[in-house]
C-alpha cells in the first residue's frame, strides 16, 4: 500500500504533498475509465492510501511515474 500523497510525489515531485495529491486526483477522474475501475475496488475520495490493486490500475492507465 502507498499513500496518496506518497504516489502523487512520484508523479509530482516538484510539488508540495497536497498540490500533488490535488493534480493526481485529477488526472484520475478525467480518466473515466480508471475512476470507474477505482470506484469498482472500493475506492473512496476520503482514503488515504491506495491498495496494491488500486496501484496496478492507476499505473495501466497513467503509466508508471
């Protein structure tokens, strides 16, 4: 497991945590298919980490940072 803002530094590393988290999560709901694949997990807004399997869809979708 990873936390948000763990997985969105990847992405964002020049970010701050939030400002990242903040730019994750909306790369991941303008992505319909990978919010509705999340959302199919049990994902909720209010996690704070991200389940392997979570992990694995966000990286088939975005790719790996």
């Amino acid at each position: 497991m990873l936390s948000k803002s763990e997985l969105a530094l990847s992405y964002f590393p020049q970010s701050n945590p939030s400002d990242a988290v903040r730019n994750l999560m909306k790369m991941v709901t303008y992505c319909q298919a990978l919010h509705q694949e999340l959302l199919a997990t049990g994902y909720k807004k209010t996690q704070r980490f991200f389940t392997p399997k979570q992990i694995a869809l966000i990286y088939a979708y975005l790719g790996e940072p």
